[in-house]
C-alpha cells in the first residue's frame, strides 16, 4: 500500500549509512500503480 513506502524509504536510508555500494531488493506479489509513483518521487527526491 501507499503507506509502506515511507518505512521502506526510512530502512533503505539507515542501511545506506551502513553499508556503502549496496542495492536492496523488496519482493511483492503486486503494486499499485499510487504506489509506483511515491517509490519514483523518493527515488528522485533522496536519490534512493
């Protein structure tokens, strides 16, 4: 949902200060296209 997207923005910016030169992946059996669109806007917004 539209509101997982910002607890899986704050876990990717701790790793980050962890762990340098690393990707993370998340698996889900689906995504809502609202939901696509806040992973792209964080994506380009904390260039995460």
């Amino acid at each position: 949902t539209v509101m997982e997207v910002w607890p899986i923005t704050r876990h990717l910016e701790e790793f980050g200060k962890n762990v340098n030169n690393s990707m993370c992946y998340f698996v889900a059996p689906s995504i809502f296209k609202d939901s696509i669109r806040q992973i792209a806007y964080v994506k380009n917004t904390e260039n995460l």
